[in-house]
C-alpha cells in the first residue's frame, strides 16, 4: 500500500496550484452537506407536531401559535428551499471540482508532451509510439477521474456519512448501531476483490493501447498493405486486437460488477435489520413516527455515500493504474543527460577520439573512431549500406553518446555542453526527410523562426526547390505535410536541404541529401553546398560522386571503421 499511496499523493500533486479553487470546494460542499441533513426535518414536524400531537420544538418561536394550515405551508415551503438551496450549492461544487479536475488534466497533458519533446531519440526508438499516444491522451485522463471520483468522491461521501451518522446517533442508538456494523463487512469486500480489479484494469489497458498502437501502425504501413494485398490479414489481426481488449475490458467489468453485488447484498441486509428493529420500537413507543421516518430517510441516504465510498477504491485503483503508466514516460531515465557550457561563438574544429557505440551492448556499430575536422573542411562519409554512417552523424547533435571514447568540440567533451546551445551550431538533414504540417514557407523558416521571405526564398533557391515551390498552388504559403498537397520524395529532400541552409550554423551534417534527385538537381545543389561549406565544418553521407565531387576528404567506413583514402 506504502507504494501505491505514493502514487496518489504525486498525481494529486497536479493539483496543487489549484490550491485555492479546491478550498472553496470544500466550502460549498460543507453547505451542501449541512443543507442535506436538514432536509428530512421539515416532514418529521410536520408529522410530529402538526399532523400529530406534539408541540412545534421552541426553536420556531411563535410559529407553535399559527394556525394549522399555516405551519403547514410554512414546512411546505421549507422542504422547497431546502431542496433548492442545496441542489444550487451541490451544483456550484460540482461545477468547480470538474474545472479543478480538468485543469490538473491540462496540467499533466503539458508535462507529459514537455516530457516526449526532450526524451532522446534512444527512448523514441525503443518506445511503441501508438502506446505513447494512448498513454498521453487516455491514461492522463486518470488524474482527472482520480482528483473527482477519487478525491471528490471520497471527501464528499466521508463528510456527508459522518454527519448522518452523528444525527442518527442522536436519534436513535441501537439503530445507528446495526448500520455501522455494514462497515467492517464493507472493508472485507474491498479486500476481498481490490487486488483482483486492480489487476484486471491493469491488463484491460494494455489490451486497448494494443489496439490504438495496431491502428496507427497500419496506417503508416497502409502502402505495403494494399500493394501486397495483405489487408484481409490485417484486418484479421485487428479483430484479434480488439477482441482480445473486448474481453479484458469485460473481465474487469465483471469483477467491478461483481464487487457491486456484494455490496448491494451487504445493504439489503443492514436494509432489512433495521426496518425491523425500528418498526418494533415504533411499535413499543421508544420513537416517534417522524423521528422513524428522519432515520429512515438517512438510512436511505446512507446508501449512497456508503456505496460511492466502496467503489472509491476500484475506482482509484483503476485510475492508480493509469497513473503509473503516465509516470512511465514522466519518469523516463534521460540518456543524454545536460551538460552546462556554451560553446564558444564561430567552431574552430571538431575531434573523434576513438569513438566506440553499440544500440545494444556487445553489438558495436562504430568501432574506435578518430577523425578531425577543421573549419572550411568538409568530409564526405562513404561505405557500405549498414556500415554506421548514419549512426556516427547522430552523435554529433548527441541523438546517442559514445560508448567508449569521446567527441570534442574545440578542445571540449559534447557531454560537457547545453544540449540546445551544442545542437543550435548544427544543421542536420536526416536519411528520411521529415515534413512538418504547416506551410512551405513555416517549414524551411523551422530553424530561424524569425526568417523574412527574402531568406526563405534565397534558401529555397540554394537547394533548388524554389522552382518546384512557385508551381505549388499558394507558393510559399501552400501547407504541406498532412496530406494537404502531396510532396515527391525529392522535393521532400528539398525543402530539408533548404531548412538546413537556411539555418546557418557552424556546422553541417547531411545525410545523403541528395539520393532522390536527378543530375541535373543534384549538380546544381552540389554546387550551393560547395559555396555554403567554405567557412563551416561539414560532413556529408553520400554515395553519389557528383554531390562529394571537388571535396578534400573522402572517408570511407565500412563494419563500423574508417578507412581514411
Ligand atoms: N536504433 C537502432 N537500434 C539498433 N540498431 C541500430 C539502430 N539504428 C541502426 N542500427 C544498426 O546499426 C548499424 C549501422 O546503422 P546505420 O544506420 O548507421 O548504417 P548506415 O551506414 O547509415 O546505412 P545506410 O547506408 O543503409 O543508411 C546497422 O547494422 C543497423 O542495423
Ligand atoms: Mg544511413
């Protein structure tokens, strides 16, 4: 439980800030829940007093000496007010503790999307990206439901059962007694199928995030499918999916619905115990009928905060489940930790010493690694597919750290700099190139967000993308990215390339920025990049003589080691 309590409190931490909303919640919650207890009263005098032979208590004064039809209408219209007075209060709670609820959502949403920016690539690709959507968009909900039916829920049936408990202690002992005896059978119950709900809704979760991440998956392979005519296949593996999730849902349900059977059965006997009793002290002169009917209403009341109360904890264990998961990604081991330093304006030279990596440990990628490059200095990267070409441009931004050895920027360890400050002196083009949703323009400007058209334009035309651009139907301004207007693979790497010029920093990483394009485009890119690379440092991937033609250095790699030629 120790666990699990910790849990609780970190994910109702969300809500601190809100600090202030919430004690006004209570304000109104404890109105309402006075409000409640008062609203059997008016009946009971009237039964007592007016329809009976009693006198009106001298709380009411002079009312005792109204006519008849006048204290009745008076009680009348106070079982009116009371009933409105406390609908209005539990309306007002309700409507904040939901506001309360959702803006912890909001708040747990934004750390956890804060959270998926900054972890590195590392944890991407190990990660299964449809199970990360579910966990970021469903599994956050948990907080939300543990803040109001947890929480909430909790508060609102405590306080309001210890009110009526205390009334009805004063009515009546004996009475009381036999509904108190419902709470230890209570805790049993809990007990008794806590652990197993909490388990199932565990499993149930997983099966659905199974689900979500099999859609998005088959999206992105939608191509292959129908090109190989697979999606009988598909759709076959889908049903498994969801029927699969069907059933673990079904599961946890039935053990929740179970839980209530018990529960009702345990009511239905304190239910019946106490009519019985009590029609026997009626019977016996010990209660007044409208004192009997104030405890009968209680006792009817009682039911619901004691049954909210017995579902609190499925409920919070359902939503602990979720939370946990969230904490997953909140809690995820960062393997690129942040270093402190800046590195020093205009980058002189860049060294690999004995460089050693491995994705898995015991598989080297790159194997001792030692290369320098100097400013105006460009190398082109050549070697077999496989080879860990692209491997060793990513350890340059630090996507990965070296395993074994080190990467120094001017004399210093990457590790030691500010991630963003060591990333901003670099441009990357990556193997794939990567669109973003928004407009041409938007796309080329991403690394400069304050770029004036002029640059845009001038970037474009270096990579040799404006021509294709100006043909788009709003030019610059067209959106792409989201299926809007639809991009060749070689005008993908265009406008990539175009990003990466426009950015102007120090360094430049490509990988093989032109393996879509004709001769033609190719030539006239190899000669912006000839012009571009004249003061910076620059490392290209390419196998295409006419990209790396008229650069210095050619190193070839092949099994993870250069081959300097
Ligand atoms: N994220 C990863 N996890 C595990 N292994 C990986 C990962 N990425 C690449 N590898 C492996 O590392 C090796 C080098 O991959 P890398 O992408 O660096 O090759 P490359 O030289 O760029 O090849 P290509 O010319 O085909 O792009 C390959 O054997 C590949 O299977
Ligand atoms: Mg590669």
């Amino acid at each position: 439980m120790g666990a699990g309590m910790k849990v609780l409190f970190r994910a109702l931490s969300y809500f601190r800030p809100d600090a202030g909303r919430i004690a006004s919640v209570f304000c109104l919650l404890v109105g309402s829940i006075v409000l409640n207890v008062l609203k059997p009263w008016p009946l009971a005098l009237m039964v007592d007093c007016v329809l009976g032979q009693r006198r009106l208590p001298a709380l009411l004064g002079p009312a005792g000496a109204w006519p008849k039809p006048v204290q009745l209408g008076c009680l009348a219209a106070a079982i009116f007010l009371l009933h409105f007075g406390q609908g209005a209060l539990a309306w007002a709670q309700n409507y904040s503790s939901i506001g309360v609820g959702l803006r912890g959502l909001t708040r747990v949403r934004q750390a956890v999307f804060a959270r998926l920016q900054r972890l590195s690539l590392r944890y991407h690709q190990g990660a299964n990206a449809g199970d990360l959507i579910y966990r970021a968009s469903w599994d956050t909900y948990s907080f939300q439901t543990l803040f109001q039916q947890g929480l909430m829920t909790f508060v609102t049936a405590l306080l309001s059962l210890l009110v009526m408990v205390c009334v009805m202690w004063r009515l009546n002992v004996p009475l009381t007694l036999v509904a108190l005896a419902l709470a230890p059978l209570m805790v049993m119950g809990i007990r008794l199928f806590g652990g197993a709900m909490r388990e199932r809704t565990t499993v149930a979760q997983q099966a659905d995030s199974r689900v979500t991440s099999l859609v998005q998956q088959s999206i992105a392979a939608l191509p292959l499918t129908q090109s190989y005519t697979r999606e009988d296949y598909e759709a076959g593996r889908f049903q498994g999916e969801a029927v699969e999730a069907q059933k673990r849902r079904l599961s946890q349900h039935g053990s929740e619905l179970a839980y209530g059977f018990a529960i009702a059965l345990i009511f239905g006997f304190g239910a019946a115990m106490t009519a019985w009793l009590g029609g026997r002290q009626v019977l016996a002169g010990a209660l007044t009928l409208g004192k009997l009917l104030v405890f009968l209403s209680y006792l009817l009341q009682l039911y619901e905060p004691l049954n909210q109360l017995s579902y609190v904890g499925a409920t919070v264990a359902g939503a602990a489940a979720g939370t946990r998961r969230v904490f997953e990604i909140l809690d995820a081991p960062e393997s690129v930790p942040d270093g402190k330093l800046s590195p020093k304006p205009g980058v002189q030279q860049i060294d690999f010493r004995g460089v050693s990596f491995a994705y898995e440990p015991g598989r080297e990628v790159l194997r001792e690694i030692s290369l320098s490059l100097r400013r105006g200095e460009t190398a082109a990267l050549v070697g077999p597919s496989g080879a860990g070409k692209t491997t060793l441009l990513l350890m340059l931004p630090r996507f990965f750290d070296p395993t074994g050895g080190g990467i120094e920027l001017d004399g210093v360890d990457l590790r030691e700099f500010r991630l963003q400050d060591l990333r901003r002196q670099m441009a990357l083009v990556l193997q794939e190139p990567i669109i973003l949703p928004a407009t041409v323009a938007e796309n080329i400007a991403y690394g400069k967000p304050g770029a004036t058209a002029e640059e845009i334009q001038a970037a474009a035309r270096a990579a040799n993308a404006a021509a294709f651009i100006e043909k788009l139907p709003q030019q610059f301004q067209t959106r792409i990215g989201d299926g809007a207007a639809r991009l060749s693979a070689g005008e993908r790497q265009r406008i990539n390339l175009a990003r990466a010029f426009l950015k102007d920093a120090p360094i430049l990483l490509l990988d093989e920025p032109t393996s879509a394009l004709d001769a033609e485009s190719e030539a006239l890119i190899a000669a912006s990049l000839r012009e571009l690379l004249r003061d910076r440092i620059g490392l290209i991937v390419a196998h295409r003589p006419a990209t790396i033609a008229g650069l210095a250095r050619v190193l070839e790699m092949a099994d993870g080691r250069l081959r300097k030629t």
